[in-house]
C-alpha cells in the first residue's frame, strides 16, 4: 500500500467523523435537517442504482436464437448382437 492510499484513507475517515459529528450535533438541536438530508442521500442513492439496474436491463444487447427447427428423429440403434 502507498502513501497516497493511505493519506486517501485517512481523509475518508477523517470526513465520516467530521459528518458523523455535525450529525449528532443536529439530532441534539433536534433539528428537522439531522433526519430529512441523510434520508434523502440514502433515498436518492437506492434510487439511482434502481434506475442504473433498469437502464441495464433495458439496454443489454443480446443475440437473437434461430428459430427452431423440428430435426429429424434418430433411426434405432440395432443390437449387433443378436444378427
């Protein structure tokens, strides 16, 4: 691991902390704020990789199948056994 992932670590941790703590500082205010904007970021976030899903879906490029074709059935196979 380098230097650059490491510092990059400490920056993420360092901002959950940061917005962990002006969370709380709200729920304590009981400010209508601490509740509507976390659950509005989950709600968009879950909406859009519902919406990536469908697109996906709706998108993925497939190859059609050839039409089925009725085969001929195979012939006996004969005991050579009893000849």
């Amino acid at each position: 691991m380098n230097e650059t992932s490491r510092n990059q670590g400490w920056a993420i941790m360092g901002g959950a902390v940061l917005l962990g703590l002006l969370f709380l500082a709200g729920l304590l205010q009981g400010s209508y704020w601490a509740i509507a904007l976390p659950v509005a970021v989950l709600t968009f976030f879950v909406l859009g990789l519902v919406a990536w899903v469908g697109h996906t879906i709706a998108t993925v490029q497939t190859e059609a199948e050839p039409p089925a074709t009725e085969a001929p059935l195979p012939k006996p196979v004969r005991d050579a056994s009893n000849s």
